[in-house]
RNA sequence: GGGCGAUUAGCUCAGUUGGCUAGAGCGCCACGUUUACACCGUGGAUGUCGGGGGUUCGAGUCCCUCAUCGCCCACCA
C-alpha cells in the first residue's frame, strides 16, 4: 500500500521537497488576526557583506525554532526577514575589492557610481544571505523582506531624524573621533581594534619662556608637538610647581604655551612628570583641553598630512613630518632620548590603516533622556533579558549616558537630511518654509550657519536665487536605521495594521557582543518613536567558537560554512545539534577537520590550517594520516584550484543531530511497516498495557518539560529532553515492548492507534527542531494513517508545521507505575548483564527465579511475556519463597533478588568473586549512609523528608546486601 | 584597571532553589547481523568536579582566595 521508506533518512530530498512546498502554500505568511495571539520576531538583520556562518546558523535555528514552536501552538508567528547596508562594512569591502581588481578608488569614480556599484554588491549577496537562510529552513514571511535602506527604511529614519532635531536632541559638535585616514571617515570605537607594534618613544624638551630652564616629556607622536596647547604636570610635583603658570616655547613653531597643573591627566611617577597637551589629537588631552579651556588646535588634514597649521610642515604626510620633527628638535638641542618601545596601536577595522584621533564637525544625539527611559523599561521588567544577567551590560553601558555620534563620513548609507545656508536670514527661511511642517532650522552652536533640517530633500535653490543650500554630505551611522528595524518593518510613521497588530515584538534572539550597539538603540528608538518598547524579551544566547576557544572571524581564517555542514549531514542535523549547544552558561567550543577526498577520513583542524596562506607557488596542501594522500583544503586565504580534489571542512560534533534524525526515521519506518491495515478507532482505557501507560506517562512529561523549556529559550535542555525520551525511552523500550503484540492479531488494532497516536505526538514535538524529516514523516503517516490520535482519531493537519503543538494531559503522568516499569527495566538489564558477563549467546533461553514481595511478584507475572521479549529469558517463578536454584548466577535488586540457572556454564569461582564485588561496593555505600545517621547534628537538623530517604536507602541497602550475602553463604559453602 | 563568564570522564558538554552512590554524546573495551535502524543493538570501563581556605549536619552547587582561559568596557603621555 505504501512505499517502504530507505533505511536511511536522505535529507537532501526532503529539505528541497519541503521547503518550496510550504512556501507555495504560503505556510510562512503572517497577517493580522483577531483570533490569534501575534508571535513577534525581528531578524537581526545579517550585513549584505558576505556569506553566513556559524553565528548566524545558531541565531537563525534558534529564531526559527521559537516561531515555529509558536505557530504550532496558534499564534500568528511573524518572522521578520531582512538585511542591513552596513554601511563601512560594506563600502570597504566594495572599496577594497576595487582598488585591487581595478585599481581605483572611490575618488575616481565618484560618489554616484560607487553607491551603485555597492547596490550591485548588495543585490547579490542579499540574494545569497537570504538563500542560505532558506537552506536552513527559516520560516521568514519573505513578502515581508526589508533592507534598512528601503523606501520605508527610509522614511521612517528621515522622520525619526526631524523629530529629533525639532525637539532639540539632534546637535552637531566639535568632537575627537577615531579617524580613519585611508577611508576618510569617523570610525565608531567597536570598529577600532588595538596593535602592538614595535615602536619609540621620544624625550624631548621645552625651553621655559624668559629662563634657562627646560622641562622634559616624552611622546609616541613627536608631530602632534605642533597641536599642543599646553605642558601639564602634577599640582603637587615638586619639581616643577615653581613652573605652573609660566609659559614654555615649543621650538619648531616659536609658539608660547602655558605650564598648567592637571591631576588627572598626569601620574607623578611617570616618565619625567610632565605631559604636553594636544587637545585636538588625543582623547585623555581633550578632556584636559575641556578643563582648562585651552585651544584647540588641529593639524592634520582628513588625509593624514598636516595642515596649514603645521606651519612649515604643512603639506607633508603625518609620519614625513614626524621623522622631520624629530631631526629639526635634535638639531635645536632639544631630544634628550630615544627608547624602543612596544607600542599599541589603534587600527581601524576596515581599513587596517593606523587611527588618528581628529577633530571635526559630526553629528550627536544627546542620550540623557532617551537612555534613561530605556534604562527604565529593564529595570521595571517590562524588557527582560534571558539569561537575566546580561542586562547588567545593558544598564551599565545605558547609564554612561554618552552622546551618540551618529555622523559617519561615508558615502553609503542614510544621507543626512540637512542642509546648510551661510548666508540667509531667519526671516528668509521663514518666509520660505512658513507651510511646511516638515521642515525645521535653528543656527548651529557658533551661530555661523543655518542648519535646516527637512524630511524631505530639498533643491539647492530652495530658498530663491540668492542663497545657495548645501546638504551635509555624510551620512548616519548603520545602528540608527537598524535601531528602527521593530517598528519600520512594519510600516511605521504609517500606522499599519501590522504595526498595530505585531508591534512590540516578542523576542529579540541575538548574540552579547551587540546588546549595547542594537540592542540597547532599539529599545532607545521604539520607546521614542512608538511609546513602547521593542520587545518582551531578549535571548542572548552563546557563540560558537573554534575548537581552540577562540571566535571565529575571517582575519583568524577559523571560519566554518554552515552549508557545508547541511550539505554532509543535512538541515535537520545542523539545526538539532546547534540547538543542542544553545545552553544559558558558556559558549561552545566547535573542533573541526578537513575530509579528505579520497577516503573520507577526517583530518583534525590546527592552528597551523588555520593561518596557511600561500606564499607564491603552490597551495597548502592537508595530508590525511590514514590513506596518505594530500589535498587542497578550504581555506578563507585561498580558492583552491579547479578540478583539484578539495577537504572540506566538517565537524563530527554533527553526526549527533544526524545520527538522532535517522534513529527518528527509522522508528517510524518501524511504525509504518506495521501499520499494514491499520483502522483509526477510538482507544479505551481498558486496552493500555503497562508499556502503553508508561509511554503516555512519559510523553506528557516530555511535552511538559520541553514546552516549560523552550519558554526559558533552554535549548539545550529541550534538546536532550527530546532525544532521550525518543531514543532512550520510546525506540530502546517502548518500540521493543509492542512488536509481540503488532504481530498478535487480536493485539493489533489497538497496539498500532497507540503506537501511532505516541508517534504523531513525537513527531509534532520535534517539527521546531528538525522540521523537515518531521515533515517528511508526517506526509508517510498521512497516507497510512491520516486519522489518528490519542485518544480520539482525528482528519491530521496537511502539514505538520501547522498542526498543533503537543499539551498532552498532566493527569497521564503517573510516578507510582513509572517506577514499576523502572524495576521491570531494572529486572531486564540484569539478565542482560548476565548474558554478556557469562558469554551466553541469545539463542540460549535462560530460566529466572525471582524472590520477591507477592506484590511485586504479581506485577512481574503480569508482564512476563516481556522477560522473554527482551531477555530471552522464562520468568518461571516469582513470590517470596523462591529459593536460589543450584548453580545459578544472581543478581541483586533493591526489592527482589534474581537467580538465574546456569548449569554447566557458571564459572561459580568467577560468579564468587563477582558477588564478592558487589558485595563490597554495597558496603561503601552503606558505610557511607550510616555515618550520616550516626551524626546526631544530621538527624537533628536535616529536613524530615532528607533523613527519611537516607533511612530507607540505607534499609534498602542492607536488605540488598543480606541477599548478596547468602548467595555468597551458598557458593562458598 | 572595572565588569561578566568559565575551569566536571581522553574530547565536547549537562548538573534547577546546597541532599550525589556525579551524568550525557562522542571516543574506548567486549559481545552481537534478533526482518526499524551498524548513522544500530546489548553490556562494560573511565572522574581528588582547577588549587587552597571557609560556611553548613551536608558543598560539584554558597562565600573568600589563588591560578589559568575567554568575552565586554575603560585606559595606556
């Protein structure tokens, strides 16, 4: 009647079959519906720079798993899709590929031909991130894709700019930014990271005004002597308290400044004690500028070389100049030392280019009130993060409260919206924009310029002939149109339904290193342009590391594509397995190998693989230690060469998930093969066996705990929740224990709607985890079966990633016959043991004896036909007066002994020394319990319940060993 | 320098509010093709729970301290 299903579960098939099938039914579509709950989760939005990896396959299993855990359960389930322009991120890759492919740079071609050269870039990778997310069986509402700088994008960040602009907390200011020379632009601190690089530090001196005397001080950038403003030292420096207030004559420039005292910028104990102050070149020397209201002198140009403030080094490049300052105070008489020194070096992150702090014109958001109300939205819980710790990072970076620099001097991105006039007057401009209220201007802080912000973009000759208006030619940081990302999807200023119905989101799922930069900017931005917060809650979960414990980045070449790892397991395998490390404690360490080409084997990663860049003629090669052959490997520093035999980088952690789905699929070929004319019926009570009770017993739990779980988004607990009971519970016993009774016709019926309706539960369970051999699966029990259930058959969902999520009853869960069935298992391992200690082969029938209460003794006798099922063994005897047949090995429960008869095959030595073993190790145990009891400070103080187990264990214990005892009275004697 | 986290079997990790005779997967050993599955079954071995103090009747779990590792923030004239 129906196909038989291959032994092994082929994903590739499935994953294809299923996922452009629930596409096309539109399974993924989410609309407002009065009659559901919405479930709410925005991506975070992957960057249009490259492929996904690791980190991106945990947040988006992760992701999926929740919306489809909520679909299932009747909530109208919007996942969110989108991507994010990024902007540095990618202009500088785009900058990068066409200096070395072509040899230009942005200045040759231009800002309009490099913008549409980066949405060139942007459409293809978009395309390739979004493809890959649908690999990976991400249940996205696509009609709903957003990119931060869509129409709608757009809009909603011109409205929230004017807005706070119009209210004043949008300002632009003189500020030190980390400046990137190569790409001329402010970088953002995160974007900076820090060399050591071997280096020098120069002592030089300044003769002091009008005396003899000179003061000392050492620098790392002689050039920056033409920007200094002042020499500071310490107030109560000895040395040099006379000085304070006089002024000292920096040599190349003939320029006086003062000697002031600043306790905080310089450490007596330090270097000569004595610090010159460039307010304008460092960040410590700008607050110290701030204090004493020194000048701001700025030397440097945007590219690096000196301006003309420089003097006669204008002109030169910054590191020309250092060298030339140098000499010039040598010559002058005025370098005291030269010290080689390790130096740490801020580079930016895009460039790899060395960062100069730089003053210059940006763009704030002052954050005193916004980040209080966001600080307020976790501290009274309406936003919780899970785990709860992470918040500590949220408050903390919140409180600092820092302006925002919202300007970046890049030609991708959100341009922003202002427009200057220098020359105009306030009644001008008035009389210009008297009915637009999408317009607004104020002076800047100088009062030089007409800063005029608008919502719309506005034409040079806006205000007649006569003035000219020039936009601000930057635009904004990245993080303030993805800040909007919860409410701009969805429609906003428009008020939408969408809007109304999905917003505030559920839950945010993303990684700690972003709680700050997104984060913490979208609660900031929805509780300012929605009145409420983004989202409930927030999941940070772990990152995955290599198998070294360090991040994986493309610049450590530690890198892993998860579509390889779909493409040798499956889907399904990578998403169990990365739910399985999706844990509340710590990160996860991901060892990986190469696979050879020729012979499978796989070949351990090292750090050695990991750093191999080619250096001229040919490519690393990885030699597999089992058949001896090299091959080329995939690398991020190399392509390897065509038709070259390639190891692939694999990971054996995944067989776990892959051996889990084809254990899943072979228990329901099982189910399946013996569904052969099944009748959907109702099932009666009086038809559950012992097995059926245990198995519904433990399913409810199951559910239960998973369900309780994926609430604390724990899922690696639900994970394991769920492999243990599918594999340990129902294939180790559940399935073992029904195939006597599908092959008993009068048993049939009844056992295969149990076995059937237990399947469908399991299979529903699982389908947020590995949904596609669920769905698989679920479309073969359709056609076998398509009314079932328990207890009542029921018409099963077309698919199964829209019937509902298991909630089996509570009342099925029964403690007191779990542990009944826990004493039959218990009675079955040790016969097992037996066998396999004995070498006793399965054909060979073994007879057991069982002394035992006559209670027990009646539950045993009732599942007899068991003993034989899954022991090969007769139980022939079971009540309290069994006696220990002549040359039987035994064995020793804690409420009933077995014996079983083995003459002729016991070794009764061995079986004296085995029981003399077990003897002794009862004895620790007991040693072990009677201490507790014999403290009087324990029973005294010790709840109840506590000691009341240690008495019954204990009694157990003895009880055990009394029997162990005898057998052993009976082998020796 | 400040904060957060980690350190448990050869490897990767679980271990809820202290009650533990410390678990899982992989790997290892032995046996096994019993018609769901060798991506399997059955049985087995493996730990001073990083070191040292303390609190407690009782510590893998709480506190202090040291060591090592990771991440975040700040800073390094």
């Amino acid at each position: 009647m129906t196909t038989e299903l291959p032994k092994q579960y082929e994903p590739q098939a499935a994953q294809q079959r299923w996922y452009s099938q629930w596409e096309q039914d539109g399974r993924f579509d989410a609309d407002p519906n009065p009659d559901k709950q919405p479930h709410t989760i925005m991506i975070p939005l992957p960057n249009v720079t490259g492929a996904l990896h690791m980190g991106h396959a945990l947040n988006g299993t992760l992701q999926d798993l929740i919306t489809r855990w909520r679909r299932m359960q009747g909530y109208e389930a919007l996942w969110q899709p989108g991507t994010d322009h990024a902007g540095i991120a990618t202009q500088s890759v785009v900058e990068r590929r066409m200096l070395e492919e072509e040899g230009l740079t942005r200045h040759d071609i231009g800002r309009e031909a490099l913008v549409e050269r980066i949405w060139k870039w942007k459409d293809e990778y978009e395309a390739r991130i979004l493809n890959q997310l649908r690999q990976m069986g991400a249940s996205c509402d696509w009609r709903r894709t957003r990119f931060t700088l869509d129409e709608v994008c757009s809009a909603a960040v011109r409205k929230t700019f004017f807005k706070l602009f119009s209210e004043g907390l949008i300002f632009r200011g003189k500020r030190l930014v980390n400046w990137d020379t190569f790409l001329q632009t402010a970088v953002a601190n995160d974007e900076v990271f820090h060399e050591t690089v071997p280096g020098h530090f120069w002592t030089f001196t300044y003769p002091v005004a009008g005396s003899d005397e000179k003061i000392a001080f050492s620098t790392t950038r002689p050039e920056t002597m033409l920007g200094d403003s002042a020499v500071a030292v310490h107030p109560d420096d000895e040395r040099y308290k006379h000085l304070i207030g006089t002024n000292v004559v920096i040599p190349l420039t003939g320029r006086e400044i003062p000697i002031i005292a600043d306790g905080q910028l310089v450490d007596k104990e330090l270097g000569t004690g004595a610090v010159k102050v460039t307010p304008a070149h460092d960040h410590n020397d700008y607050a110290c500028g701030q204090r004493h209201g020194l000048e701001l002198i700025n030397i440097l140009n945007a590219d690096g070389t000196i301006n003309e403030a420089g003097g006669p080094y204008a002109g030169m490049d910054r590191y020309d100049a250092r060298k030339k300052c140098i000499a010039d105070m040598e010559q002058l008489g005025h370098l005291v030392e030269i010290e080689d020194r390790e130096i740490e070096i801020a580079h930016s992150d895009r460039s790899k280019t060395p960062i100069e702090p730089y003053l210059s014109d940006q763009w704030f958001v002052a954050m005193q009130d916004l980040a209080q109300a966001a600080i307020d939205a976790v501290e009274d819980g309406r936003v919780r993060f899970f785990p709860a710790r992470y918040s500590k990072t949220y408050l903390d970076w919140l409180g600092e409260k820092r302006d925002w620099c919202i300007s970046r001097q890049l030609w991708w991105g959100h341009q922003i919206p202002i427009w200057y006039c220098d020359s105009c007057t306030e009644a001008e401009l008035q009389a210009a924009f008297a009915d637009r209220d999408d317009v607004a201007f104020r002076r800047d802080a100088e009062d030089t310029i007409w800063l005029i912000c608008s919502e719309t973009d506005l034409a040079e000759d806006a205000l007649g002939g006569d003035h000219k208006l020039t936009r601000d030619p930057d635009v904004l940081d990245t993080w303030f149109s993805s800040a909007l990302w919860p409410h701009e999807t969805l429609g906003w200023p428009e008020k939408t339904e969408s809007l109304d119905y999905f917003y505030p989101g559920s839950v945010l799922i993303t990684s700690r290193d972003i709680i700050t930069l997104w984060v913490a900017r979208m609660v900031i931005m929805g509780l300012y342009n929605m009145g409420d917060i983004p989202f409930a809650h927030v999941h940070i979960h772990p990152k995955i590391l290599d198998g070294f414990g360090q991040t994986m980045s493309k610049s450590k070449g530690n890198g892993v594509n998860p579509m390889d790892l779909i493409d040798k397991y499956g889907t399904d395998a990578l998403r169990f397995t990365i739910a399985s490390f999706a844990g509340e404690s710590q990160d996860v360490k991901l060892p990986v190998g190469y696979e050879c080409p020729h012979c499978g084997n796989v070949i351990p990663q090292t750090l050695k693989h990991q750093k191999a860049i080619p250096a001229g003629g040919d490519k690393p090669r990885v030699k597999c230690d089992k058949c001896k052959q090299e091959s080329q490997f995939s690398s991020a520093w190399f392509d390897p060469d065509p038709g070259e035999p390639v190891a692939r980088i694999v990971s054996e952690r995944f067989e776990y998930g892959r051996n889990f789905c084809n254990k899943l699929w072979n228990a329901a070929r099982f189910a399946i093969m013996n569904l052969e004319g099944y009748t959907p019926g109702e099932i009666s009570e009086s038809e559950l066996r012992l097995e059926d009770r245990w198995i519904l017993s433990r399913l409810s739990r199951t559910t239960r705990a998973v369900n309780e779980l994926l609430s604390e988004y724990k899922f690696d607990a639900a994970t394991r929740t769920l492999r243990d009971f599918v594999w340990n519970e129902f294939c180790d016993w559940y399935v073992e224990m029904v195939k006597p009774r599908l092959r008993d016709e009068a048993a049939q019926a009844s056992s295969q709607r149990i076995l059937v309706g237990v399947l469908d539960g399991i299979v529903r369970l699982l389908s947020p985890f590995t949904p596609f051999v669920t769905e698989e699966l679920w479309s073969r029990l359709n056609e076998i079966a398509p009314e079932r259930g328990l207890f009542e058959p029921q018409t099963a969902a077309d698919s199964c990633m829209i019937a509902p999520y298991p909630d089996f009853p509570a009342d099925w869960q029964n403690e007191g016959l779990e542990s009944e069935f826990a004493r039959l298992q218990e009675t079955i391992v040790a016969v097992r043991n037996l066998r396999a200690v004995y070498r006793i082969a399965n054909a060979v029938e073994l007879k057991l004896h069982i002394r035992c209460s006559a209670e027990v003794a009646a539950e045993l006798n009732d599942v007899a036909s068991q003993f034989e099922n899954l022991a090969k063994a007769e139980l022939v005897a079971a009540g309290p007066d069994v006696d220990s047949p002549p040359a039987s090995a035994s064995f020793s429960l804690t409420d009933a002994d077995g014996f079983v008869p083995l003459e002729g095959i016991v070794d009764l030595d061995a079986e004296l020394k085995r029981q003399q073993a077990e003897a002794e190790k009862i004895r620790g145990h007991i040693a072990g319990h009677e201490k507790k009891l014999s403290n009087q400070n324990f029973v005294d103080r010790a709840p109840p319940h506590v000691v009341e187990d240690v008495r019954e264990t204990l009694a157990g214990l003895k009880k055990q060993l009394e029997s162990v005892d005898e057998i052993i009275g009976q082998l020796s004697g």
